[in-house]
C-alpha cells in the first residue's frame, strides 16, 4: 500500500514534470516570430543592402536578431537574380522559388511572406500553386493583382503620349513573342479588350483564375490566415494604382476603377477572395507616398504586428 503511495508520487512528478517541459518547449516555439520570406520587385535583387537588405535590418531589430529572413535570389547570382526580374517568365521563378523554398528546412513549420511590387503577385503565385511549406501571412506592398496599363510615371508624360503608349503596347504584349520574353508583359492588362487579355496573358490571366477556374487556387489561397495588400497613394510606377488592391477599371475603358466588391471576380467568387473578405482575412492597408515609399514608423505600426507570433 505504502508502495503503491510513493510509485504513484514520483509517477505524479514525473508527469508534471513532462507537462512542464512540454508547455516550455511550445512557448518557445509560439514565442518566435515565423520565418518571413521576401520576394523583390522588378529592377532590384535579394541582396542590395539599400534595398531589401535595409528591411531585413529593420525586420530583425523589431522581432529579433534570431528571425529568420529568407530574401529570394532568382538563378545563381545577384546578375541572374536581377535579369530573372525582367526576363525569366514567372511560371518558371514560381516554380524554382517553390522549390526552395520545400528544400528549406528551416520553413517546415511555415512562414510570411513579403511580396514587393511584381514580388507581390508572383508571391500570391507560390501561395496559389505551393502549399506546402505553409504560408501564414501573405503580405503585399505595391502588387499588382489585376495587371498593369500603363507604363511607369506614366500620367507625367502629357495624357495623348501616354495613351498612345498603352495603345501601341497593347499590340506588342499580347503577342507570343513578348510573353515569353517580357516579364511585365505576362500581367499587361487591356481593359479595353478584356477577351484579348485572357486568352493572351500567359501569367495574371491564369493566376486570378479568369480563364478556367482552377479549384486547388482557391483552397490553396483560403489556407492564408491573411492576406494584406499595401497600396501607395500616390504610386505613379502602377497604372492603375488600385491593382494593388486588387481593383481594376470598369471593362471597355480605361479611366473608371470599378470597386473590387462589384467587379466579377470577386461577385462569382472565381478566386475564394469573397469567402476570404468573410471570413475577414483580406487586409487592405494604404501608405501615403509614391510606389514602396513607407516609413520606419508605418512598417511598425502596420506591418510587424502581423509578423508577430
Ligand atoms: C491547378 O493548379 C495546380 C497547382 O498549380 C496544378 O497542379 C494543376 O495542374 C492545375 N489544374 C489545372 C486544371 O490547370
Ligand atoms: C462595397 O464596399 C463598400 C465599402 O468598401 C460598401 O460601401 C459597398 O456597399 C459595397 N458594395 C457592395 C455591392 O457590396
């Protein structure tokens, strides 16, 4: 009987004590921010320290110099990684980021995801086609989620350049030449000739599910515990601007932006967006300045909370 006393007391602490170090080891893995992930727009590279080395800086003296920050290098070297941004179609950096990004143990567990200007849309792209490892929190800051129409700064040239600029584009970015020689000509977006564009673009077209719905898009994209799209207020690198909220203009022209809960992939509900906004996962922030300007004080306040554990 007495026996049978003491076995069980030591029996009790030792289960405590597994409780314990049970409860340890899981706050500490709560406790660490997930890895991020960060893809870099057009025109920049992985690893210049102005650019996406300042944000790795920042991100880890916010959330610890232990994070874990992967900034995605396309190709061999920072040349290739710079061409790749303008030069290697999306389908294929899509599927070579998917690939290291499996291979990367560190990301089993799953991570944020960073996606900057095209980084953006090509980040929605991993989220869409990879699932695996999870991504938590895709975040993207000036992506252009309905395309593009229009050329940088655009709007400073007088308005008959600029619209002439569209028109003549609008020739040469649908052709098969262009697809697949032309990064930005994958997300070139016609609102003038909605059918010319779906048939044609060899990227956004099928990424926003506009020209077959492809189910495993959605519930891939619905796994996101959120989705925040960043849009710059006075962004003139993005025509239209709103693409970066997923807004585009009205069909057959060029000057309306319909709201993004009135346009049609959003009332059919062809990407799980609709399901996404109810289940309040769609984020839609703003930052005032022209196209990835933000402040020091704008990413802590707006940002790190969602990169938090
Ligand atoms: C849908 O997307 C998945 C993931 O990229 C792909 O494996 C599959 O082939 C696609 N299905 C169709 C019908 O295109
Ligand atoms: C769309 O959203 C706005 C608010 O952002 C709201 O005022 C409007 O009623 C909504 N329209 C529809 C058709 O749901």
């Amino acid at each position: 009987m007495v026996l049978m006393k003491r076995t069980s007391y030591y029996w009790n602490v030792l289960v405590l004590l597994v409780l314990l170090i049970k409860q340890g080891i899981s706050d500490d893995l709560t406790e660490a921010p997930p890895p991020i992930v960060m893809w870099h727009g057009m025109g920049d590279t992985c690893c210049f320290p102005f650019s996406l080395g300042t944000v790795t800086k920042m991100l880890k003296s916010k959330l610890g110099e232990s994070l874990y920050v992967k900034s995605l290098k396309i190709g061999e070297s920072i040349i290739t990684d710079y061409e790749s941004g303008f030069f290697v179609h999306p389908n294929k950096q899509v599927e070579e980021v998917c690939r290291q990004l499996s291979n990367d143990p560190k990301l089993g567990n799953g991570y944020n995801a960073i996606g900057f200007s095209q980084g953006g849309q090509f980040l929605r792209a991993v989220a869409q086609r990879c699932p695996v490892p999870p991504m938590l929190n895709l975040i993207t800051l000036g992506g252009q989620h309905q395309g593009v129409f229009g050329l940088p700064n655009c709007p400073s040239l007088s308005q008959k350049s600029c619209e002439s600029f569209r028109r003549m584009l609008n020739v040469a970015a649908y052709t098969n030449w262009m697809q697949n020689f032309l990064v930005q000509a994958t997300y070139w977006h016609d609102p003038l000739n909605e059918q010319k564009y779906v048939q044609s673009s060899s990227f956004l077209a099928d990424i926003n599910n506009e020209r077959s719905i492809n189910q495993t898009y959605i519930e891939n994209l619905m796994k996101l515990k959120r989705f925040v799209m960043v849009k710059f207020t006075k962004d003139t690198i993005v025509q239209p601007l709103q693409s970066q909220w997923f807004e585009f203009y009205e069909p057959n022209q060029d000057k309306v932006i319909l709201p993004l809960n009135e346009s049609s992939i959003y009332i059919e509900d062809k990407l799980g967006l609709k399901a996404m906004m109810d289940a309040n996962k769609l984020i839609f922030l703003e930052s005032e300045g022209n196209h990835l300007q933000f402040t020091d004080e704008w990413f802590t306040e707006n940002i790190i909370p969602i990169l938090q554990p």
